[in-house]
C-alpha cells in the first residue's frame, strides 16, 4: 500500500516513531499499491523545540560514500564533491509519473524563493533508482525542466541499493509492465544534509509541501541544527 503521512512537514514525537516508519513504505511510481516490509526505523526529536518544519532525526544518517556518473557523463563522488554543502538528496526516476515530478517541482519552487545568495549554496541531488533508462542525457534534460542546477547522479543500481539502504530508503530493481511501462518502487522521503558534519538530519515525508521547504531551506543553507 502507497502510504503518505497527514500533516505535511510536520515534526512528530518518538512516541510516534512505529508510525513515521510505517509510512516509509516504498512509493510504486506510476505501479499498483503495494505493502512494502522491512522498513528501516527512524528516530525523530522528541521536542518539537526544531526550528525546522521538517521531521528532526535524533541519530543522524551519515552521507553515502557513493561514486556514480553525472550529467555530464563524469564519475561524481556524492561524499567528496558536496561536503561541507548544504544539500538535499532525493532517490527516483525520470519517467515517475506522480511523487517525483511533484516533489522535485515543490523543491525546484521553494528554491526560486531564496535569495541568490543562499540558494546558490544548497545542493540538490536527485539519484535513479532506473539507471538502465536515465542516461546522463535523459536526466539532465528531465532535471532542467526544473531547476538547471540541479545535480542528477546514475549508474550502477546495486550501488545505489546499498547507499539508499542506511538512509532508510528502500530501492527495488526496476519492473517491466506488459504495457511496456517500468515500475520503480523507492522511498519517497527527502533526506537534508547539513554543511557542518556532512550528516543529514533533516527528513521530509512524500507531499512535504512547497510551503515547508520554503520555510526550511534558508535555515539549511545557514547549516542551523535542528
């Protein structure tokens, strides 16, 4: 079952910690609902005393020592060539027909809102999850339909599994339907790095809406812990 949590970019207690991770249940793009098991659980704050709208993780995740191919068909090193960035990191696919147009639209939105002068300091990285399609060209000119800089990563799926899975994000290998369309179930959760320690201790549920990244994003930029 595609599962989504009311109450966008809100920040939730650790008493509601089983239910936050129920709701990291891998998003079907463009498949059949679905029930997804072995979700990986999330420790969120247990105050709501975060300046962030996003939900607060109490055990930051550490960045993905993750090397793939950008845009421009060059290896890119996701640990060496953002650290000290404030970046946001988002797994999906180009030909995902609902979550991630919508959630790549809302941050490409909420980025226009900055000033030059912060937005030019936060990353946004967007990682396939069906890299046999997403050629560096078919991401650059899916990504630029939002946002030019946006940095779009692709490459081996294996290695993509393995650095999604301590994020708590699930990939699973893309599926053929017999009408030719490919199903990409992942998780849809937007994970925000801080510049400080390279660790991101920000998470934003699927439907986060414009609003909260707007709101949260120049904090990001100015590396404010939550």
């Amino acid at each position: 079952m595609r599962t989504t949590l009311p109450g966008r970019g809100r920040r939730i207690a650790a008493a509601t910690a089983p239910a936050l991770a129920a709701a990291l249940a891998l998003t079907a793009c463009g498949g059949p609902d679905q029930d997804t098991t072995g979700q990986q659980t999330v420790a969120v704050k247990e105050s709501n005393h975060s300046p962030y709208q996003g939900t607060a993780l109490s055990r930051p995740f550490a960045k993905p020592d993750l090397v793939l191919t950008d845009t421009d068909g060059k290896p890119f090193s996701l640990r060496q060539q953002t650290a000290g960035k404030p970046m946001l990191l988002f797994f999906g696919y180009t030909s995902c027909p609902d979550v991630c147009p919508t959630t790549m639209g809302d941050v490409a939105v909420a980025m226009k809102r900055l000033p030059a002068a912060e937005r030019d300091k936060v990353e946004v990285v967007f990682v396939s999850t069906d890299p046999q399609r997403d050629t560096p060209k078919r991401l650059r000119s899916w990504l630029d339909a939002f946002d030019k800089h946006f940095i779009g990563l692709t490459g081996d799926l294996a290695k993509v599994k393995q650095a999604a899975k301590p994020l708590g994000i699930l990939v699973e290998d893309p599926v053929v339907n017999k009408d030719g369309t490919v199903t990409s179930s992942h998780g849809a959760q937007v994970l925000a790095f801080l510049p400080s320690d390279d660790k991101a201790h920000v998470l934003y549920l699927s439907q986060s809406s414009v609003d909260v990244f707007a709101h949260d994003l120049p904090l990001l930029a100015k590396g404010v812990r939550p």
